[in-house]
C-alpha cells in the first residue's frame, strides 16, 4: 500500500511514549481504527498482549519505524490490546511500502508534528536534532534538486504526492522532487543534517506594472474597468493585484479593476502587484457633463487666459480642434510630425493660426502647464508658490503640481515661472512626475548615457533621469549630443512630450 496522509491524534493522555526506536506491536484494523502498544514487559503480557499477536520480531536501529510484517488483525475489540488514543503525545502516524514490506513512521513525545514544519531554504540548510526531539519535518515549496548528508545514525526520506520519493537507507545521490514534497530526518539527539537545495525553476519577480490609462474621467453613477499589465506576466504575484483608491468617497474600486464614480472630485487609483508599484490613474468625477470637475474648496481660480506665445494644451477628452498647418516648421522637419500631431489633437496651440515659433524658448510655467494638462492632473488648490499670482493663466496648473507634491519649486518658497527650462530639468521634472503616477516603475542602466559626447554635463541629480528615459528611446539626443544645459525651445518640448504621450 502507498503511505497514507498523516493521522492526527492529539491530546492523548496516559503513557508517554519516551521512544520508538524499540520493538513495537501494531494491531490493524479494527471498524476503521488503527490501533498501536508497545513491546510490554514480561509482567504486562498476561494482562495485556493477546496471545495471538505475534511480537517477537525486531525493528530497525533507527528512530521513527516499525515493520508491518507478521502483524495479526484484531478480530475484536476484546483483543485490541491498548489502542493509541490512549498514549500519550502520540501525534502523528505515516504508513508507507518500501522494498515490499510495509513501514510505519511515528511521532510522538519526542517528535516534531509535521504542522509546523518550516520550510526549506533554497541553498544550504543545516539542521540539528535537539535534544528534546528525534526528527524534523520540513516542506518543499519549490521544485528543487537536493543532495544529503547525512550523519551514521541518521535517516532522511522524502515524502512525494503519492509514495516515498527518497531514503537515505536505500538511497544515494542527489534526487528532484516537486514542489509541496515533504521532507522528515530523524536520527540521535544532537546529529547534524547538511541539506542543500537548488532551485530547478527559480521564482520570476515582478519587474514593472501599468495602466493602460493615467487618467480619465467619469460620470457620477459611470463606471469603467481598468486594465494592468504586469511584467513578466509569469512573475510571482502578477495575478494577485491589490487596487486601491485615494477618495473613496469620489470613486471606489474593486479586485477586477472595475471603478464607480460616486461624487463629483478627483481621486487616484493605483495598483500594486508582488511589491513593486504603485500604477496609477486620475479619475475625475463630474456631475452632469464629462468635463470640469476638481474641487478647490471655496478659492476662486482666475479663467486660464494664455499669452500669446504660450503653447495652450487642453484637457485630454474635451474637444480638440482640427490640425494646424503652421507655416513657420522649414528646417524643423525632426519635430514636424510631433507638432501637427499635438496641435491636432489640442494639445499645443501655435503663437498665431499660421506660426508656432519652434525657436522659441519655453519657460518653465508653460512645460509645467503642458504635462500637467496632457496627464489631466487635477487638486485641490489652496495655496502656491510665492512668485505665482493668482491672476496668472498658469496659476492653477503649477498649484495642481504643488499640491500633488510634483514639484517643490526652486527654493521651496518660490517656482521662478518666466524662467528658461534647461533639457534636462525638463527630463527631470517628467521623469519624477511619470513615476508618481506609475507610468515608470524601473530606473534605466547609467552605462546608456556613456554614448553620448557630452555625458560629463549631465548633473548628478539629472542622471537617474537621463538614464531611464533613454533606455525608454523617449529621449535620443542629437548627433551624438544630450546638450543637458541648453534651454529648451518650443519645438524641442513639442517632440518630448508627443514621445510621453505614446506611454498612455
């Protein structure tokens, strides 16, 4: 017979079994129970050993077994002798068939039960026998090559799905087992196990997760069902994604990434999977209508009125007008596509209905204003950087960024708007702004910025950045250049921000 699952028999009371290294009888079975005694004394037989049980054969030298064979059926309970419920400790019994003969495994007093076997550790494990036990369980959670050794007295079988997979006894040499196997030595107090485990098929982990939207906006009472990519898909805990929302009482979200709008408001939704995330995306709930939305607590926010040379991007999902044609791009043909394309879609407005003035230099407020519109990132605005009037068209954009914790200014205090944006403090800011929102969850190798000519110029604080967006091929640099301390032009923030929006 192939060994049978653990019988679990706790609380026993009366004697307690010291060992069971020594001859022991064993009477099966009777109306489905199984019944055990030990080897009795001389005195005891007469009062206890049935005299059509046959004891006199012997065990083998080693802790934990007794042999089936010669064993006589119990006929009735009158002969049963002393059944093992009523030994103490005796927890555990494991029936198996090895080499043609029937083996029991046995723990008790001395025994650890194999409940709280811990788990093998992938590498070297090395164990003891204490002093207070003969054995030790141990689970396999992971198909693995294992390879023994084991001291002179000592024993060591693996226990498969359905039948012994190992022993040391009659045994040698490395052995595969699959995951869930479990694993018991036994040997004196104090025997030392070496036990090394290879991992055949070594756990994936999760490398990155996204959305395939950061952001979008609902009606109260709409719902829509988010989707995440999770990478590699095989990875441990790729299916077991954990959804959450920032405001559930704008909108909540549920296992399978189903969102319901509640009331009118923003809220972000994230999700996480096998430790490595969060991705998001913004929600914004109106009431109504599928624009507007946010709340600003009572403040007043001047209406949006952009200068003339300012790029005027518009809130994903509104309207968007029909291409521009802008007349001024000859010599631009790098960043023509990239500027028909976001003008079309409303992203970026040209300086009049035929010009775009793609020399021009962008200034900080407005590349901030651009990335905060294209993500549709929404806050509540009470306060923002001193150098920000309420009467600018920027004001609410940069206070939005502020108050997602996007930017901190140039001081903490004040943001320096009209100021020129160096390329890589535009690669900076949108690299950290894409990460907050899950867009990027993995930083690029640094050796990628070796190709270019001037890699000496990239600040410390902007090479993370650099690194990441290259490896991306969201940044290309020009003729073997990233130019890191030039300012950049419109054009130039054009084509940046058309390769952002391919990431959503």
């Amino acid at each position: 017979m192939a060994y049978s699952p653990v019988l679990d028999f706790h609380n026993i009371k009366a004697e307690k079994l010291k060992t069971i290294a020594e001859p022991l009888e064993l009477s099966i079975p009777m109306d489905g129970e199984l019944w055990l005694r030990r080897n009795v004394k001389a005195a005891e037989a007469a009062m206890f050993l049935p005299t059509h049980i046959v004891s006199a054969w012997q065990a083998p030298g080693l802790p934990g077994y007794i042999d089936f064979s010669g064993i006589k059926t119990v006929k009735s309970p009158a002969y049963a002798g002393m059944p093992v419920k009523s030994m103490r400790d005796l927890t555990e019994l494991i029936l198996f068939d090895q080499a043609g003969t029937t083996w029991a495994w046995l723990s008790g007093a001395d025994y650890m039960p194999a409940g709280l076997a811990p788990a093998l550790d992938t590498g070297v494990n090395t164990l003891a026998i204490g002093s207070e036990g003969q054995n030790q369980w141990l689970t396999v959670d992971f198909a693995a090559t294992l390879s023994f050794e084991i001291p002179p007295k000592g024993r060591a079988i693996v226990f498969g799905e359905a039948e012994i997979a190992y022993d040391s006894v009659i045994d040698n040499g490395d052995i595969s087992v699959p995951a869930g196997s479990l694993l018991e030595i036994a040997g004196e107090p104090g025997d030392l196990f070496r036990i090394i485990a290879a991992a055949e098929n070594p756990p994936v982990a999760v490398v990155s997760i996204s959305l395939n939207k950061a952001q979008t906006s609902l009606r109260v009472g709409d719902c829509e069902t988010l989707t995440a990519a999770v990478k590699p898909a095989d990875a441990v805990g790729a299916d077991n994604l954990t959804w959450k929302s920032s405001d559930e009482g704008v909108a909540v979200v549920d296992g399978s990434g189903k969102v319901q709008a509640l009331a009118p408001g923003t809220a972000r939704i994230t999700v996480e999977a096998g430790g490595i995330g969060p991705a998001a995306c913004i929600v914004t709930v109106v009431s109504g209508s599928s624009s507007g939305g946010g709340r600003n607590k009572g403040k007043t926010i001047p209406p949006v009125t952009p200068g003339p040379a300012v790029p005027e991007p518009v809130i994903p999902g509104a309207a968007a007008p029909g291409a521009t044609m802008f007349a001024d791009l000859a010599g631009y043909s790098w960043a023509g596509e990239a500027i028909t394309v976001l003008a079309g879609k409303g992203v970026i407005k040209g300086v009049s209905g035929t010009s775009f003035a793609p020399a021009n230099q962008i200034n900080r407020a407005d590349y901030l204003l651009l990335i905060v519109r294209l993500l549709g990132l929404t806050a509540d605005v009470d306060s923002n950087f001193d150098d920000v009037g309420e009467n600018k068209y920027y004001y609410r954009e940069i206070g939005i960024a502020r108050a997602l914790g996007l930017t901190s200014g140039v001081d903490g205090a004040n943001f320096q708007p009209e100021a020129g944006v160096t390329r890589q403090d535009m690669f900076v800011l949108a690299f950290r702004i894409l990460r907050q929102q899950g867009l990027i969850n993995t930083g690029g190798d640094p050796g990628v910025l070796d190709r270019f000519a001037d890699r000496a110029e990239v600040s410390p604080y902007a090479g993370e950045a650099l690194a990441t967006l290259v490896s991306m091929d969201l940044v290309k640099g020009s003729e073997n250049m990233l130019n890191p301390l030039g300012n950049v032009t419109r054009a130039e923030a054009a084509v940046f921000v058309h390769n952002l929006s391919k990431l959503f």
